[in-house]
C-alpha cells in the first residue's frame, strides 16, 4: 500500500541520520521523527546504536520519548508527562493518531465517548474533523463514521509497532491457531471417512434392495408363466378350457373349439 511505501522511506532516511547523530544531535533527530507528520514507525530507529546510548544520559528523556511513540498513548503521556520532555502541537497530534491506532488494533467499532476520553477531545465536531482529516485522510486508518450510533468502525487500520514480548505473544497465538487448525482438519477428515463409509454401506444396501427386486421379478414372472400354462385345459368335448378370474372373485369358463 502507499501509506506501507512511504512509511519505509522516511524510515530509511531517519535510520541513516541516527548512524552519525550522538548525543544532543540524537535528541534532535527524535524530536524531528516524532514531529514528521508522515512517520509513523519507529522501532527502526529505536534500535539504532547511538539512539540507545542515550539511556543513562543528561538525554534519556528522549529515548522515553521515542519508546512513548512506539508503543505508547496519549493517556501514557499524561501519566509521566512531567519525565517527558514537553511536546510541541505536531507531537501531540502524532501522539493522538497513534492512540487511535491503538484502539483499532483491538476494537473494530469505537465508541466517541471513548474516543474522546482517549484524546482529550470535547465534542464530537471536533472528533469527527480529527478522524477524518488527521487520520483517514492520512492514511493511517479507513472506516465509517456512524453519526447515529455514535461510533468508528474501523475498515482498516495501519499496524504500529510491537511491544516489547509482543512478538513472542504473537508467535505463540499463531502456534496456537495452527494447532487447532491441525485438529479440526483431522476431525473433518475423519468425517469424511465416516461419510464415505456410510455411503459405501448405503450403496451396498441399495445394491442388495435392487438385485433382490430383480430376484423377485424373476420368481413373479416364471410363476406366471408356469401358471399360465397350467389354466389350459380341455373339456370332456375335447374343447381347449381357459380360466379366467372375473372381478377376482368367480371364476368363468370359456370353451374354444378346436
């Protein structure tokens, strides 16, 4: 997709700026990254050697900073603000698309009241020009905003990146997800067999019905033929005698002379 595309170059570029930049040149390549109104994936430069070292130094506030934007909300924000260097209004901005990047992630329909509790938003005119104008326009998300309902529902949301463990999480569910995969193919090819056994008996069974039909038939129509040969005979007159049912109840006799 194009919002996949153009998130790998910035990427690119930010990575290349953080193998020369160190110390307070490092700091200002965060507060650059995380000001970019088109950069939204930041474990990349997270894990660039010269960003790492600013742990434990005059800086490290703004690899605090970094990891907030990479894994954290507004609300995170607001909680450890006063660790955090202050953010400028692109930052906050940034901060709010990434929260509600979040919430998609585990929400496809999100209610404003609860849109608005995560953003610090007061109205929702003021929500719905935030949904629409910093986020769908910006790629970041696709959905439909049900007045009515009151509520987002997300279409489609851009992955952000893993937590810490989250990776592991996730190999885990998906090892999971195979393995009731491989159990409920086992079980349909089990009742496929059943199916194809039964069906294998009802064939046969079937098979059996017709042939002993057949059988019958056959007894039925020799028995007619033995009986009609036995129903001529002749009279005292020497007259051939047929005998015929009539209404299948008296018998009538008829004479042919011969």
């Amino acid at each position: 997709m194009e919002i996949e595309q153009r998130q790998s170059e910035l990427v690119e570029q930010f990575v290349a700026l953080a193998k020369t930049a160190r110390g307070r040149a490092a700091a200002e390549l965060i507060v650059h990254a995380t000001s970019h109104r088109s950069l939204f994936a930041f474990a990349e430069l997270l894990s660039m050697p010269h960003i790492i070292e600013l742990q434990g130094t005059e800086h490290a506030n703004f690899l605090d900073l970094l990891r907030l934007f990479a894994h954290g909300t507004w609300t995170d924000y607001k909680k450890n603000a006063s660790q955090l260097p202050t953010l400028g209004i692109d930052q906050e901005l940034k901060l709010k698309q990434l929260t509600v990047l979040t919430l998609a992630e585990t929400m496809k329909v999100l209610p404003y009241d609860l849109l608005m509790k995560q953003l610090d938003i007061s109205n929702v005119r003021q929500l719905e020009d935030m949904l629409i104008n910093d986020c769908m326009y910006a790629g970041i998300v696709k959905g439909k905003l049900d007045q009515r309902r009151r509520c987002f529902e997300v279409q489609f949301a851009a992955g952000r990146d893993l937590r810490p463990g989250q990776l592991e999480a996730m190999i885990q569910t998906l090892a999971n997800c195979l393995s009731t995969s491989d159990n409920l193919l086992l079980t349909i090819e089990e009742k496929i067999k059943w199916a194809d056994s039964m069906n294998e008996l009802n064939l046969k069974h079937k098979k059996e019905i017709e042939d002993k039909a057949e059988e019958l038939r056959k007894n039925m129509k020799a028995e007619m033929e033995i009986r009609g040969t036995q129903d001529l005979s002749f009279g005292d007159d020497g007259a051939l005698v047929m005998d015929f049912e009539e209404d299948r109840v008296r018998p009538k006799r008829y004479a042919m002379r011969r």
